[in-house]
C-alpha cells in the first residue's frame, strides 16, 4: 500500500493516519480513529516514518513531523 502516489500526493489513507497522528497515538488508537485495518495502519506507520512525515517513540507512540503537516497542507 503506497501512501504517496507517483505524483508526490498523499493518499487518502495517509491524510488520514496523519491527521489523527496530531495527537501521538498508537497504532490501535491510529486504527479505531480511522476505521481502518490495523495491519493497513501499521504497514502506512512504517512507509510514514521512512518517509520522515511522522516519528514513533520507544513507548510505539506515532507524533506527526513538520514535514508531515507541510505535506498535509500541500
């Protein structure tokens, strides 16, 4: 599941998982806010966090970057 397309926009799977990331949350909390499958939600965390729009603590919490809203307000 590609959470950018090729054009360099955010899917709407994305903009989802980093909308409701304003608020560090986890990826069960990230699931159930988006009513998406957790394993959808924890494969998007990992490509999110690769691409440097979100962060995750040692505790598995998942924060938002300023990179990230940038891409969210593009």
């Amino acid at each position: 599941m590609a959470c950018i397309d090729p054009d360099g926009n955010l899917t709407r799977t994305a903009e989802l998982i980093l909308l409701a990331l304003r608020t560090p949350a986890g990826a069960e909390v990230v699931a159930a806010e988006t009513d998406l499958p957790l394993f959808r939600v924890r494969a998007a965390l990992r490509e999110l966090e690769r691409g440097g729009l979100l962060t995750a603590s040692g505790d598995q919490l998942f924060q938002i970057t300023a990179r990230g809203i940038r891409k969210l307000e593009a």
